[in-house]
C-alpha cells in the first residue's frame, strides 16, 4: 500500500481532515487539474484518511506541477 492520496478537495479542507484525524502529512501540494496530493507519514495514516475521504478520492492518473528548486541544497 501506499501512503500517497490524491483528492479532489483544497490544500485547507485536507489539511483541516487530517489534523481532526491526528494523521501525519509528509506533503501536500495543489494539482493543477484542481485537487490535492496528499503524501501521509505512515500507511496506517493514508488508510485511515481513504476511509475517511472516500467519496472525494480521485482514481486515475494525476498531473502534478513540474518542481524545479531555485538554488541546489546545501
């Protein structure tokens, strides 16, 4: 299983889900398809939030943002 969810609510609405759940976030960014991907810290989290967001997850492939950093890691 995989700890990466993909949703088709706001960054804020998912956020907000996930702290009443008391589920770790990883990452979470907007799609530009509109959505959210949500990367939970552990798979017993991304479980409990597909339970809980069932009826908002989005099946299928996702296009994502292109991330380019601006300056290399130090």
């Amino acid at each position: 299983m995989t700890r990466v969810i993909h949703v088709s609510l706001d960054e804020g609405e998912v956020l907000t889900r996930c702290n009443a759940a008391k589920v770790g976030i990883s990452a979470v960014e907007s799609l530009p398809m509109g959505g959210t991907r949500l990367v939970c810290m552990s798979v017993d989290g991304a479980a409990t939030m597909r339970k809980k967001l069932k009826s908002q997850l989005i099946a299928g492939p996702v296009t994502r943002h292109l991330y380019r950093p601006g300056s290399p890691p130090l």
